[in-house]
C-alpha cells in the first residue's frame, strides 16, 4: 500500500539544569497520488474507507534526550529505525512502519537536523 511518511521533531524547553529534550510524531498516510488513480475512483467507498483507515497511523514519542539510528539487519539494501534514549528511563524505537532504507535521505536529513537545527548529536547504531 502507497503511504507517506512524515517524521516531525520538536525541542522542548530546558526546565533547570536538565538535558535538553525532545519529542517527535510519527505519521503515516495513504499517498494522496492513489486517489488520482482510476483505480482508486473505482473502488467502493466503504473499501476506500477501510484503505485509508489501515494506512492511517501516528505515534507520539514521549521526551527523549538522544536520538539513534538502529540498523536492523546489517547488510547491503537494509532498513533501521529511529531509536530514542533518555537520561532516566528506557530506551525505545520508533513503530516498525516507520522504517526506512539507510541509504534514502531520511537517514542524511534525520542527522542534519539533529546537528545543525537542534544542535544535538546523531548516532548510527549497528
């Protein structure tokens, strides 16, 4: 199924001496190009409902001081994840639908931003 991704970070606010934070949202959509389609137009709307029903998902990521990327099989063509960690709690990873190739741009983007927009580092994982 065609879906868009969206991959949305946000600084919190320093309260006193504490890291900085941040939060992000994850959200997927059905690719709006789809509903040009003369397939699309050719679907029942309770099927077209149900499609865009099962592609729609968001996730919110509760505060996290330090962001990662987690390979998840090592190897020529894989996918990984964000991976978030915080200064007392657990670490957890982003939802798997949230994948993503390691050589596509979101990879490149994801540690640009940290750096240069958010001034926080950026690890790979493997």
């Amino acid at each position: 199924m065609p879906v868009v991704k969206r991959y949305e970070f946000k600084l919190q606010r320093r309260l006193g001496g504490r890291e900085p934070e941040m939060t992000a949202r994850f959200s997927r959509c059905l690719d709006p190009a789809l509903k040009q389609t003369t397939l699309w137009h050719s679907c029942p709307p309770k099927l077209q409902e149900g499609i865009e029903l099962a592609a729609a998902q968001v996730v919110e990521i509760e505060p996290f001081s330090l962001l990662k990327f987690d390979e998840l099989k090592p190897g020529n063509g894989s996918k990984g994840l964000f991976c978030f960690l915080r200064e007392h709690g657990p670490q957890s990873l982003a939802p798997q639908w949230s994948n993503f190739l390691i050589n596509s741009e979101v990879l490149e983007q994801g540690r640009e931003k940290m750096q240069n927009v958010f001034c926080q580092p950026f690890s790979h994982v493997i």
